[in-house]
C-alpha cells in the first residue's frame, strides 16, 4: 500500500512558509495529513510517486511558476486523480488579461476602458495611431496580459506613443493592455481601493492601498455602511468566468459609485502574514483562507 497525503504542497519562496504551517495546521485538525514540497524534496517525491510508493489527494502549487524544479512534479501529479488548488489548464486561462478583460466585459463585470495589442513579435508595427491613445487619458496603465506577480511588466505612467513602442519589447512574445487610470473615491478617509479573496465559494474583502500595499479589515458594518456588497457579487461573478478555486481580485470604487475592477485575477495570492509584513495579509484573513481550503478537502476527500 503506497503511503497516502490528504494534500501536497509545493512551494519555493521563504515567505510562504508560515502560509504552509498554518495551512497544515488546518488540515491536521480535520484529521488529514499534510506533504510539505520544496525544493530539497521534490525530486525524490516524484520518484516515489511514479514507483507507485506515495498518493495525494489534492494538490496546491505555489512554486510552478517559478523554478524548473517543479513543473515535470505537476505534470505527473496531473495523471492521477488529485484534486488540483486551481488547475493548470484553468490557470493558464484565467491568468490571460486580454482574454479576462473580453470575458469580464461580456459577463457585464466592469473594467477600465483599454486598448489590447498584439505581441511585438506577430506585429512589428503598433496598431496605434495618437487617436487611439488619446481615448486612455494621460497617462496611461500598461500592462503585458501574461505576466503574472509583483506588477511585473506594469507601467503605471505612460504617457506616448513611444512608451507603447519601447514598453512592449520587453515582453516581445505577449500581449498588452492599456488601460485607463482609475482614480477611487475616498470613504471615510480610506481609498475606495479594495483587494478581495476568493476560496471555495467565500469571498474575502479587505481594504488595500494600490500604493502602500497595506491592507486593512473590512467590516461587516463598513459593508452595509459605504454600500459594499457589489464586492461580493463581483467577486462571485469573477469565479463564474476564470474558474479557479482559489484566487485574488483589485476593485476600486469611483466618484460615481461605479465598481470597476482594476486588476483582474491573481492566481498566487501573496500570503504573507500582517503580524510579520508591513505589507502583509491580515492574519485573520490568511487563517480564514487555511480554514476554507481545510473544510473543503475535508468534504471532498471523505
């Protein structure tokens, strides 16, 4: 009998750690066993897996992004019947801006207007005149539709025709979006700007300053009071379109109260812990997360 994790866990960047020990901890307390991947293991775990000597029940990957370790480990974990955090083929969908932006439009989810050009190396010439630009306003977001973390890729002032032209042979092989600015409105002192969760079927919503990054706890008194409940919906109606189960949205809130979302899906949620990063999550929120995840396996693996 090959030996049995209710979930596996791969990742590769110091900071999740205490992501993973809390996520363990979660899935421990159902009575389920947990199998930490990094990258002093991940050879000798898919060994074991294709002799047959370890199984899995789910699998969550927040290291295949990133090193070559860990894709061929993915791979062979993709032929058996493991329960994926957020599948490859749906990831790999979900994480496209020019596809997410069309879809988000046809589902009547807001988006800041944009204009979608093609990669540098299928069009030599930008499809652009000064017209076109002008429509963005000045300046204007660029954004490459697949680079994924961190606003890698993200110019946040462009201002010409010759930003576009310099700006997309950086990334030569992707698409890019440029957007409108959004400009939030502020509540009660606090930047209409929020970063919301999603995991299997809960929605999260924190306050977020797309500037200092610093999150804050939203209330449920705050929802009702600055009419916040279009978060959730959207939020919900976001899942409906990318699919995945397990994923972070940005929707900022307008002078005329529209709900536009700004940064569309983020795959790989930055777990870390407020207690410990400026920056970081709210514990609360990151232990709610583990909480959700660990219910879900608990019913999906019994």
């Amino acid at each position: 009998m090959p030996d049995y994790y209710h979930l596996a866990i791969a990742w590769d960047w110091e900071h999740d750690a205490d992501f993973v020990a809390m996520l363990e901890s979660q899935i421990q307390s159902h009575r389920m066993l947990s199998y930490s991947i990094s990258h002093h293991n991940v050879h000798e775990t898919l060994k074991k897996m294709q002799k047959g000597e370890i199984q899995f029940g789910a699998f969550l990957d927040r290291a295949g992004d990133g090193d070559e370790k860990f894709p061929p480990f993915a791979k062979a974990i993709g032929k058996t019947s493991a329960i994926f955090i957020n599948h490859p083929d749906v990831v790999h969908h979900a994480i496209d801006k020019a596809t997410m932006h069309l879809e988000f439009i046809t589902k009547g989810i807001e988006v800041p207007f944009s204009v979608i050009i093609s990669p540098h190396n299928k069009k030599k010439e930008v499809e652009l005149r000064l017209s076109d630009i002008a429509k963005l306003g000045w300046p204007f977001i660029m954004k490459p539709a697949n680079t994924t973390g961190g606003g890698i890729g993200v110019i946040l002032n462009a201002a010409s025709l010759k930003d576009v032209i310099e700006t997309r042979q950086h990334h030569k092989n992707d698409k890019y979006l440029l957007q409108d600015r959004i400009v939030p409105v502020t509540m009660h002192g606090r930047k209409a700007w929020f970063r919301v969760f999603y995991v299997f079927g809960t929605v999260i919503p924190c306050w977020w300053d797309d500037e200092t990054h610093v999150y804050n706890i939203i209330t449920n008194q705050e929802i009702t009071m600055h009419h916040l409940r279009p978060l959730i919906t959207i939020t919900k109606k976001i899942y409906e379109v990318c699919k995945l189960d397990f994923f972070s949205t940005e929707i900022a809130v307008t002078a005329n109260e529209r709900f536009v979302v700004v940064d569309y899906v983020n795959d790989i949620c930055d777990m870390r812990l407020q207690s410990k990063h400026v920056d970081g999550v709210p514990d609360l929120v990151v232990m709610e997360i583990c909480r959700k995840i660990g219910r879900h396996l608990r019913s999906a693996l019994r």
